[in-house]
C-alpha cells in the first residue's frame, strides 16, 4: 500500500502540483501563516468579483437580504441552513461562471466553437444553482408566507 501511494505521489510532487507550505522567498510558512495567505486571496477575489461583476454583486446583495430572512422564518435550523446554504451555492456557482468567463475572454476574444461552449456549460451551472435555490425557497419559505398571506 505504501509503495502505491509514492508510486502516485511522485509524477504529482515531479510536475511542482503539490502544495507547500513556503512563501515567495522559500521560506517556511506556519499552518496559520498558511490559512491567512489562503484566506486573503480568497477575500481579495470576492472583493474583486463583488465590484466588477454586476452578477455577482446583485447575488452577493441577495445573499445579505435573505439571510435574515431565513433566519427569521419560524422553520427550522435544518431548514434555515438549506436556504441560506441555497444562496450561497448560487453565488458560488456565478464566481466560477464568472472566473472561466475571464479564463476564456484572457485566451482569446474571438468567438470559437468551444469557448463558447465553455461559456455556455457555467452558465447553465448558474441556471441549475438558481433552479435549486428557487425550489428550496419554495418548498421551505411558501409555505409559510402562504399561511401569513392567507390568515391576512
């Protein structure tokens, strides 16, 4: 078992896909000096998504109007978390369609059979999250807010 795991390690470790744990300058890195690195860059493309996509700014403000409305929804914590979490997977979904978006626009900006292709494919991810999220919403939040709207 051991020889199996250094026999598919090794062609990884070769071609440098492997992750280590140093900065710029070669030097070692802590775990948590690891995490922060990790963790800002991560902020840094939020961030930079969030100001220069109007997609994903609109579904970033979504995410923050609802959230509290989940989590004021007298449902359950289970039920609370799928409809934040449905949101999110919106979210998550736009930042990929809209990282190979500029992957491919950064290749090349002429039209080609598979860069459109690829387009199209995460957009149609975004169309399935959404898809997701609506029937999330509707299954959890409608009936609650039809027996609000009924008893009114």
């Amino acid at each position: 078992m051991i020889e199996l795991s250094v026999a598919l390690f090794l062609p990884i470790r070769q071609y440098g896909l492997t992750m280590n744990n140093h900065n710029d300058q070669g030097k070692s890195q802590s775990a948590i000096g690891v995490f922060v690195k990790s963790a800002t860059t991560a902020m840094r493309g939020l961030v930079d998504a969030s100001l220069n996509d109007r997609a994903v700014r609109r579904l970033v403000i979504t995410l923050f109007v609802l959230t509290p409305a989940a989590a004021v929804l007298p449902v359950t914590r289970i039920e609370q978390l799928l409809l934040i979490l449905s949101i999110m997977l919106v979210v998550a979904a736009e930042l990929f369609n809209s990282a190979i978006e500029r992957t491919v626009d950064r290749i090349s900006r002429e039209m080609h059979p598979d860069s459109r292709a690829a387009k199209d494919l995460a957009a149609g991810a975004v169309a399935m999250a959404a898809l997701m999220c609506g029937l999330t919403w509707t299954c959890i939040a409608g009936p609650v807010l039809w027996g609000v709207l009924k008893v009114n």
